[in-house]
C-alpha cells in the first residue's frame, strides 16, 4: 500500500509543480479583464470620456454620478448604461471589475 501513496503524492507533487509554473508563465498582457480604448472621439456631442480605475463597491450609476456631481438629472439612467457600452464594448456594466479601468462619461451641464 506504501508504493501506491507514493505514487500518489508524486503525482500530486507533479499537478502543483506544473500548475504554478503555467500561472507564473501565463501572459499577462492578453487578460480579458483589459479594456480596450474606445472606438469613439474623445469628446462626443454631449459628453466627454474619462478614464476611471473602479474600487469595490462602486457600480456605473454610483460613479457616474460622482464623476458628474450629481447633476445628471437631464439624462435617462437607460442613456448612462446605453453611452457606457458605446465606450466599454467588452464590459458588462452590471458586473465591473475591481481595480479594472473603464472609460465613462462625463455629461456637459
């Protein structure tokens, strides 16, 4: 019985190995969680975009709303989600990512 729970724990041994030499040399650069630049200008008729890192407990509303000091009374919460996926194709607006960059945008008054 000794052979097989040797056989067992180099095994084991080996799977751990192999696993943390696959995350060590995992490419970084090419994540999913990367937010590629957006497709649209820099500054669009009625809002400009701003780059934000995005801190846990924040959603779209809670920083969009900060980013524009609460004064987004003139536009539609479906218009917010709606200008957040023109800038952020990738992203789900209802899942962000912590200390993940996302382009949002910043309404004129």
């Amino acid at each position: 019985m000794s052979f097989f729970k040797r056989v067992l724990m180099f095994s084991l041994i080996i799977l751990l190995v192999l696993s943390v030499y696959k995350d060590l040399t995992k490419d970084v650069s090419s994540s999913s969680e990367q937010v590629p630049s957006p497709k649209v200008t820099e500054h669009n008729k009625n809002y400009s975009i701003v780059k934000v890192k995005v801190e846990s407990g924040e959603t779209v509303l809670s920083i969009i709303e900060d980013l524009n000091e609460h004064h987004i009374d003139h536009v539609d919460m479906h218009q917010l989600i709606t200008d957040f996926k023109k800038n952020n194709p990738q992203a789900d607006p209802y899942h962000l990512t912590v200390d993940t960059y996302y382009y949002f945008p910043l309404y004129d008054h």
